[in-house]
C-alpha cells in the first residue's frame, strides 16, 4: 500500500512562510532538489522540551524516583529545627542521565540505582533545589536568586551540570562586581532606574565597599530625588537599609536640619528614625544594628615593627588565597607604632626608628592606599610619640600617649584627615606607654601600659562630647604591650608584660557591667603583638615570647572561647602594627 498526497492537500499543510523558515541544505549533486537534508527548527525543539516538561508534571512514562529530605535549619548555626520528612520526583532516567554525568554514571553503571523505577536518595541537596534544577534539565530554564544561588551552585558541581556552574558563577560575579564598583555604578543612570526591591537588595550587602557610610545615604537620597513623586514613599523602607549607627551625630543633625529630603511630608518617620539613632549615639547606647560594611576582598596587613632593628616590611594575608604576600614598604623604618584603618586607608603612626645607628622616636605620620599600593606623608603630630594608643570615633584619629625619649605622655591629639590636621584634646588621668586603645559606642578606652615605674593595669574612658577621660574598671593583671581590641561591644585585652614575664593570659571587658573576666589563654605568650578581628574571630599576631620574635599567630572564637593557630607570618616581628582593610589589587 502506497501513500501519496497531492499537490493541494500539501498545500494546506505549509504556507510559503513555513516552506521558507524551513533549515536545510541541498546534497544533491546534479543541481536538483532529490536530496535535502533537513534540520530541526527552534519551534521543534521547543515543543521538543515542553513535551518533555509536561512528561515530567505528569508523572508520565517515569521510570526513576529521586528522593530528598526536606529539613528546616537555622541559617546561622545550621541546627535542624524541624522533624525530618522525604520529598520524590519522579523523572525519567535518559533525560536525566542525558544532562549530569554524575546521573549518566548512576544509571549505566552497576549501582542498585539503575533498576527500573528504583527510588534514588540524592544527598545534601534539599527538595527545592532539586526541583529547580530538574526543572532545567527539562525546560532549559532556571531561574536564580539572592536567596538560591549559593545552593545552586554547590548542587550543580555535584551534580556536573555545566550550564548551571556558568550561569550560578556569572551571577555572582555580576553581583560581586556591583558591591565592589558601588561608588561608580551610584553614579550611572542605571543605578538611578533600579526599583525599590532591587536598590534594597544591593544597600543591605555586608560587602558594599564604600570609604563611608554617608556614601550609602547620599546614593538613597539621590535615587528617591531622581522621581520624589513615585519614590518618596520608599524612604522610610530605604532608611533601614542605611547603616546610620556608624555615622557621626553631627553629620545626621546637619542632615535632618539641611538636606531638603527631610522636609518632605513622607519623610516623618524617617526623622523620628535618625533622631532616635543620634540620640543613642549621643547617649553611648550599644548598637544592636550588626557591624560596619566590610568589602567582600579585604585583607589582614601587618606594618613595621622590630627583627633586631626597625623595619619598614608591610605584608597582607589574602582572604581569597589564604596566603601573605608583601605590599609596598612604608617611607619610615618603625617599630612601637600605632596603626588604624579609616576610609579604607591605613594610617600609621608615630613609632621608633631603631637603628645601628641609634634611636629615635618620630611624631610621623604615613597613609597608605591599597587601592594603588602606595603611601603618602600626612601632617605629623605635635610631638613624638612611640608605643602609643589609638582609635576612631566619628571619622577622627585619637594618638593617646606614647613616648618620647625618656618622657611618658598622657597627652592626647586628633587628626582631621579630611583636613591633615592634628589637634589637642583632653588629657589622661595617667601618662602610659605602651598602652592599648579600643572604641566601644563611641567611647575611647586606654587600656594598661607602663608609667615609667609600673606596669598598668588603670583604665580609662574617653568622652568625645564633654572632652573629660574618667577611670573605670581595672584590669585583673598589670599589662603593657598587650594587644587590646574591641569586638561586640565588648574589650579584650590579649597577652602583654609584666613582672618580667610574657603573658598568655586574656580578659575581657564589658562596659555596660564595668567588670573584667578571664577567658581562655592564647597557646603561646606574647608581648608587643599586635590584634585585629577577622571573620568575627580575634587575632592575636606575633610578638615577643621572652626568648625570641614571633611570626605565628593565633585565633581566638568568642563563640567557643578557645584558641587555635593559623597561618604565620613570612618573618618574625614585635612592636608592629596591623589592620584589617579591602584588599590592595596590586600585591
């Protein structure tokens, strides 16, 4: 039995627009139409793929069941919250083996799973990552989020989907790029043509690599003046997103009193909001709003100190790497110096040049930008100052005491770096030398040190708004040269000297009870270290044990209250400074 169809019935088959769309190539070779090879269309492979998807909705010619366990757990820990309970996808074994190698193998190989209509437990992938990812297997779509991404990923490596790897990857690159460039990309039209739900989603990054604050607000007002009629009523919404706590009161009182955006009537809650924030800040309040932006590439740097000399040796500990690397050496040789991160700049401070050919101590200044790798000399202070003490509050640097020569200082400056200047403030209550400084609510704290006569163990706390230092709790042991550093509000003092002895003990200080505690000792003793935190863990680097200078380091976890050792340093040093800061493209 033959079959033919005639030349009308082809017709109503195909119209010339189809007949055209059609993909194929003439083989034949005598320059006539005998031999076409055709290819499928878009369309075909479309149907194709919804055919495909419809099979799977339906449970339909199914012959694999994925299992996965669907669990609740609490981001933070990890600690599952809830009964366990199962989830199954029913799918087809081709299609799926078709797109993951790590499935291929599943079903070709001798595993129990390549039984027909074998139930298949998928490991360390929840139900609804499954799903989206085998949706994709059989629409070629997929969707990926904030909330997604990370999961996605790590499930499409395991599972050797490429498509997904590349599309998860480039993602997060698009959005790593956005947190890095955000000083730029605030002054491009684009950002200006966000809505609401995407600007929100980019002010509330952690990573947001920004020298202030006051960036973030200036970028929110920008955008809701860009169209007030539609944005305004964002304001209150966007304001949350802002990190105001770390702004100085004077800054959001000449804002509310200027900026033309607080007049707006919308704009009444947000007033209230910032008035009730200048007041905590003015009060001295714990901040219960997380902590400052940190960039996404920030790096751990240790500056100067001491190796039989004063050196000038400046390396950083890469976050991306987990390596140290050498930056570019400071101008000035220095141990004893005192060392703040501002604006994402590093300042260093102060110190001794110890020399063959003596020593002598600097009231020098040197910036450092690790955004060119470079530094440049800023005004010095008013007077030399080694083994000094300093902090931050409100965007200025404190130097508390110090040495000179022979002469311990108790007096105090500050530097406006916006206009390289030094200025006297209030003295402390005792001159100290080789003290520590830590800001907790903006109050400055000067922690130990050594009078001339004796070591320390006298605190006292600095007020910005009455210009008064006052004494506070003492320390349960007598330090100098210990590294003090500030971490949730509370103030820990780590290793130090005394009574001719390296310390590896540790206290810790909270200021709203006024008490010091003990908590777990470091491994090794240290004085003359420096500390900074990284990754909510306290660092406590180098130093000097009492026979020999030191390039390990330790950390400590306040969540477990114990002490672990990391990576050392390239070369042993005491009397160095360090800060944590975005990482210098250049090293």
């Amino acid at each position: 039995m033959s079959l033919k169809i005639d030349l009308d019935e082809l017709n109503n088959l195909l119209s010339e627009d189809e007949i055209n769309g059609l993909d194929y190539e003439n083989l034949s070779t005598d320059g006539s139409y005998s031999c076409l090879q055709f290819r499928s269309t878009r369309s075909r492979l479309d149907k194709f793929l919804l055919n495909l998807k419809e099979f799977l909705d339906d449970e339909k010619f199914c012959d694999v069941i994925l299992k996965t366990e669907s669990t609740s757990f609490n981001n933070s820990l990890n600690v599952e919250t809830t009964p366990r309970n199962f989830h199954i996808i029913k799918a087809h074994k081709i299609i799926l083996a078709s797109a993951s190698p790590y499935f291929k193998a599943m079903f070709a190989g001798g595993f129990r799973e390549n039984r027909c209509c074998e139930e298949v437990f998928i490991d360390h992938i929840s139900h609804n990552i499954l799903k989206v990812i085998i949706d994709f297997i059989y629409s070629n779509r997929i969707l990926i989020i904030d909330n997604n991404v990370q999961s996605l990923l790590v499930a499409s490596k395991m599972l050797q989907i490429e498509d997904i790897v590349n599309a998860c990857c480039v993602f997060l690159k698009a959005e790593r790029y956005m947190v890095e460039h955000f000083c730029e990309i605030i002054n491009s039209d684009e950002f200006l043509h966000l809505n609401e739900k995407q600007l929100c989603k980019l002010l509330i990054k952690d990573e947001l690599s920004v020298r202030c604050e006051s960036v973030v607000f200036k970028a929110v007002v920008d955008w809701v003046k860009f169209d007030p009629e539609k944005r305004r009523s964002h304001l209150d919404h966007l304001f949350q997103c802002v990190r105001f706590h770390f702004l100085p009161p004077k800054f959001l009182k000449d804002q509310m009193k200027n900026n033309e955006i607080f007049k707006l009537e919308e704009c009444g809650k947000s007033r209230q909001y910032l008035q009730k924030v200048c007041d905590d800040l003015i009060s001295h309040k714990p901040c219960k709003i997380g902590n400052p932006r940190q960039p996404c590439t920030f790096s751990l740097f240790v500056l100067g100190g001491y190796q039989r000399q004063s050196i000038s040796l400046v390396e950083c500990f890469k976050k991306q790497t987990m390596t140290w690397e050498r930056c570019s050496d400071m101008n000035l040789p220095r141990s004893g110096v005192a060392c703040v991160s501002l604006a994402l700049y590093i300042y260093v401070i102060g110190g001794r040049n110890n020399s063959l050919y003596g020593n002598t101590d600097c009231a020098d200044v040197e910036c450092y930008d690790p955004f060119v790798n470079s530094w440049k000399k800023c005004c010095p202070m008013s007077v030399p100052r080694s083994r000094a003490g300093v902090g931050v509050i409100d965007g200025l640097i404190y130097a508390v005491g110090g040495a000179n020569s022979c002469t311990c200082h108790k007096s105090v400056e500050r530097y406006h770096s916006q206009e390289n200047r030094w200025e006297p403030v209030a003295s402390m209550n005792m001159a100290r030398i080789g003290l520590g400084c830590a800001v907790v609510n903006r109050l400055l704290y000067a922690v130990g040190g050594y009078d001339g006569t004796n070591r320390l163990n006298q605190v006292e706390c600095y007020n910005p708004d009455s210009n008064v230092w006052t004494m506070v709790a003492s320390m349960n042991v007598p330090r100098s040269g210990a590294g003090i550093i500030a971490w949730e509000n509370y103030i820990y003092a780590v290793g130090g000297y005394t009574n001719n002895l390296q310390l590896n003990s540790v206290e810790r200080y909270d200021p709203q009870t006024n008490q010091w505690s003990f908590v777990s000792s470091m491994n090794v003793p240290r004085s003359a270290l420096a500390c900074v935190v990284w990754n909510g863990k306290i660092i406590a680097i180098g130093g000097y044990n009492g026979n020999e200078f030191l390039s390990s380091i330790e950390l400590y976890d306040p969540s477990t209250d114990t002490w672990t050792d990391g990576p050392p340093m390239t070369s042993e040093r005491s009397g160095h400074g360090a800060v944590v800061t975005v990482e210098s493209k250049f090293v």
